[in-house]
C-alpha cells in the first residue's frame, strides 16, 4: 500500500471535520419554522445576545432591522470584545438576489453597560432613516434615542434624542412615520404619567415639537405605549392601566383628539401593543387578557369598533404583539404560549377574518414571537425569537443559548 503522506492525510483530517460539523450543525441548529423564507443571525452572535428582541421592515420588505439590546460589544468596529455586558446593537440586513445579508452594525454613540441599545427599533419607509432606543442609558432623565441616516453600509448618526430631567424609560417604546421625518418615543414621566415625545426633522435636526402625556391611575403600573400614524399626524398613547388616548397637531404642539377609544378596557386589561395604518383611519389595540380590539374612523361615524379578535379556543392569550400593513387590511399577532403561534386576520368589506396560522417549527418554543413586524406593503412578515441558540463549530461545542434569531415569512 502507498503511504499517505503527511499533507494527504492532514486535508484528509479537514474534509471529516468539516463533514461532522456540517452533521453535526444540521442536527443541532434551529431550524426555521415551516414556511419561512430566511432565518438571519447576527455577524458576531454570543449566548445572551437576545437578537431578536425588537424588528422592523422598510416598506417593500428589502431592508430588515434588528435589535440585541444585551450585546456586549464596545464599539461598532469590534463587536467581540463584550467588555459592556448589556449596552446592545443593532443590526441592518438588505434582501437582494442571494437572500438576506447584513450591511450593517449600529452602535451607541457612546456604548453604556446595561443601556440596552436596540430594545425597541423603527425604520422609515425608504429603509434610510432608522431610529434605535437604549431606554436605559443614563443622562438628565433615563433613556435616549439614536436616530441615523443612510443606505447600504453608510450609516452617519444624525441625532441623539436623550431623556430630560425626571423622565425614565426613554424610549421604551417608539415609532416612525412613513418619510421618517417624524418620530413618537414613549416614556415614563413623574407622577405615574405615560408620556410621548413627539420630534420633527426640519431644517437638517430634529426638533422636540410636543409632549403629550396619558397619567394613570395612582399605584398602577406604567407600562407606556404608542403608535404614530403612517403620515405623522395622529398619536395614540396608553398608559399601561385605562383606555388609549389620541392626539394631534394643534398650533405649535399637540393637543388631545379623543380622551378614550371605546369600548374602554376592562380592569386589569392593560394596551400592551399598538399599531396604527398608513392613514391613521385604523388602529388596532392588543389587551392583556387576550383580545385585539380593531377601531375604525370614517367622518361620519368618528371612531368606532369594528372587530374584537381572539386567538382559537382554550389557545394562549393573542396580542402581547401585533403589526399592522399600511392599508390597515393586514394584521399579524403573537400568541405566546409553550409553543408561540403567529395569528394573522386579514380585512375584506369590512370584516375580518382569520387566516393560515404560522406555527413554529418542532426545535421551537416559547422564544419564537419575542418581536414581530410585517413591511408596510404585506409582503414580509419578521419573527423575532431572541432566545433561540447558536451553533458552534466545531459541532461537538455547546450551542450559544439566547443568541437570538429572526425568521422571515411571506404572509401571502
């Protein structure tokens, strides 16, 4: 028999070693759910990452952001030191003809451990301007907001929005009107207030144009919540306790519209999520307890209820999140349970009516639906799971727990 000579038989080694893990990564990563067109992780991925904490889509579903709000890199130009557990990221991913890539990795200005850059994330229409909150960045108050502009892997912070004096939770919640030249962050102000921020890009800055504030009842919790509709120009707020609030633009700030959408919730059955279309004439609310209410506005009739949607018999509670399609015919919503369903309704003359549920695939549990975002036009639907792990080579290594991942549907 011929010897195998020494570099014969350490390439040799190579191809078996690449042929385990390639086994081995295939048993041992989780696979995306039935259905889904993509699943992304970030460039650098550590266990306790939670990418996939907070999503959003450009309007045609080419540019998808992700937020990783315990990252624990220190800069953007080495995202693998993790010297500040806690201070996040953010990550920009762009469709082209071979999948999803990432173009880019956002970063504080000034990184701080435990900030949680990335917890809540928003995207302009045109995927160019992207605002990302650390609602736990220490300043004046308790919290800022990061806004940048670009394309591509050209990304140039453009403002640091930071919380005043006496306000925490800076950015614990936000949204985007379609141009991005206006953005709603909610907050918690004193005297047990949800509050919402409301700034305006004009002449190259942004600008604070009001502070719009929703106090709830005395030793109730807090939990704020907004959305902005498509074109800027109508603001709901909860508060966390008693029914959503909406405003708009009065003068040279903003004044309340309606005190209460009706039917007003019930007790302990708090807004956890809004989500507002293009033209502000739908909104949907996601209760606590369950229910998605669906609120319609025409000029004759004002705002009135047009559907209460529920998840299946004895399923667990719909609508810890939802998303809306600009058109407001489209809604998708989380229902978190051992084995988290995505529940998608779907408009037509007026009613809606449920469609094909999205289920996670067998390797899946409770992680899959910690964020949920469908593109303004439908046509793509994000999941977050921030606690799905990571492989690692080689094979026989751990996988990376809480890495974080995000799945990507066409809901059509």
């Amino acid at each position: 028999m011929t010897p195998i000579s020494l570099r014969a038989l350490i390439a040799l080694k190579l191809l078996v070693l690449v042929a385990l893990w390639s086994f081995g990564s295939a048993r041992t990563a989780v696979s995306s759910p039935p259905g889904a067109l993509a699943r992304v992780q970030s460039h650098n991925g550590d266990g306790g990452d939670l990418f996939g904490s907070a999503v959003a889509l450009s309007r045609d579903g080419q540019v998808l952001v992700v937020g990783a709000d315990l990252e624990a890199s220190r800069s953007s130009a080495d995202g693998a030191d993790n010297a500040l557990p806690g201070a996040g990221a953010a990550y920009v991913f762009q469709r082209d003809g071979d999948g999803w890539r990432q173009i880019a990795y956002l970063k504080a200005s000034t990184p701080t451990s435990g900030g949680g850059f990335g917890f809540a994330v928003a995207v302009s229409d045109d995927g160019q301007t992207i605002a990302v909150s650390a609602p736990f960045e220490p300043g004046a108050g308790l919290g800022s907001v990061h806004v940048f502009r670009g394309s591509g892997s050209q990304w140039t912070p453009v403002a640091h929005l930071q919380a005043p004096e006496g306000v925490e939770r800076f950015g614990v919640d936000m949204d985007l009107s379609n141009s991005g030249a206006e953005l709603a962050v909610a907050a918690v102000g004193p005297a047990a207030q949800a509050q919402a921020h409301v700034f305006t890009w004009r002449a190259r800055r942004w600008a604070l144009d009001g502070v719009v504030t929703h106090r709830a009842a005395d030793g109730a919790e807090v939990v704020p919540r907004v959305a902005l509709a498509g074109h800027g120009r109508l603001l709901a707020l909860a508060n966390g306790a008693t029914a959503v609030r909406l405003f708009e633009p009065a003068g040279d700030g903003w004044a309340l519209a309606l005190d209460a959408l009706s039917p007003p919730p019930a007790e302990h059955d708090p807004a956890l999520a809004l989500a507002f279309s293009a033209d502000g004439q739908t909104l949907a609310v996601a209760h606590a307890q369950g229910r998605i209410d669906v609120h319609a506005h025409t000029p004759a009739t004002g705002w009135t209820p047009q559907a209460h949607l529920r998840a299946a018999p004895d399923a667990p509670a719909l609508g810890q999140r939802l998303t809306l399609s600009a058109d407001g015919g489209t809604l998708a919503a989380i229902a978190a349970g051992d084995a988290a369903t995505i529940y998608r309704f779907r408009r037509q003359h007026g009613q809606w009516q449920a469609m094909t549920s999205l289920l996670p695939g067998p390797s899946h549990d409770r992680p899959f639906g910690s964020a949920i975002a469908l593109s303004p036009d439908g046509s793509t639907l994000a999941v977050g799971s921030r606690f799905e792990p990571r492989s690692r080579w080689p094979w026989p290594m751990a996988p990376l727990p809480a890495a974080g991942a995000v799945h990507l549907f066409s809901p059509a």
